[in-house]
C-alpha cells in the first residue's frame, strides 16, 4: 500500500466502501426475505429459514475478512502477524459462542426451578395421621 500514489488509495478506500455497502443492501433483503417482510412467508419452510441464517452468517464473515484484510492492512503483512490477530479473534467468537450457551442453559434451569417452586404438591396424610406441608406458604 506504500507504494500505490493518493489517487489510488482513494480509489481503493471507494471501491470498497461500495462494495461492503452493496454486501450490506443484501444482507438487509436476505434478513427481510427470512422475517417475510417482501409478501412471501418462509416460516414453514424450515430449510429456506437455515439457508437465510447461513446466508447471513457467510456474508457477515466476508465482510469481517474485507474490513480486517483491507482497510486494517493485514492482507499486506506477513504471516506470523496475521495469525497473532486472527486466531484471538477466533477465540474471542468461540467465547461468544460458549457464553450464549451458557446463558441458554442458565435460564432453563432458572425457568426449571421456578415452575417447581410453584407446583403445589397435595397434603398427604402419614402412616400415623399426621399431614405433611409440603406447600410452606400456606403453613399458617
């Protein structure tokens, strides 16, 4: 890029604001296609619905790449550099990742044992008559 005079770097920077934005304009109808918002409904189409999300996520990958290899300068560096950005970058999706899981998984259990705490168990008598209270609100 030292190389290359103003009025190319100025081409180049054009070139690609046009080009992320073009890639833009069809993450936006693709996003729009997928909610049914353009008069055709794909909600029972479960496998057009898994082609927009992988669509979205192929898209949204590439303008990643664009943006860190271009306009970052890291597509003109060399290879160590590039990896010692890269694979934290992974990491830092794969974190993402596990703590959306996480959080999945802390809410069922949080929505497990709220709807135990409200399941009213009947007052059963013992083998030597007296009741056991399971509900403890409602002791008094």
């Amino acid at each position: 890029m030292a190389n290359t005079d103003y009025s190319a770097a100025v081409s180049g920077v054009y070139k690609g604001m046009i080009l992320l934005g073009v890639v833009t304009l069809i993450e936006v109808g693709v996003s729009l296609f997928g909610k049914g918002h353009l008069g055709i409904d794909p909600s029972p189409y479960t496998w057009i619905l898994v082609l927009v999300a992988i669509a979205l996520i192929v898209l949204s990958l590439y303008k990643a790449y664009y943006i860190i290899y271009e306009f970052m300068h890291m597509g003109h560096e060399v290879q160590g550099l590039r990896m010692s950005v890269l694979l934290p970058c992974l990491l830092l999706v794969w974190a993402i990742i596990a703590f959306f899981h996480e959080g999945d998984a802390w809410k069922n259990r949080r929505d497990d044992i709220q709807e135990r705490n409200n399941f009213e168990i009947q007052d059963t008598p013992s083998p030597q008559g007296m009741i056991y209270y399971h509900d403890w609100d409602n002791l008094g």
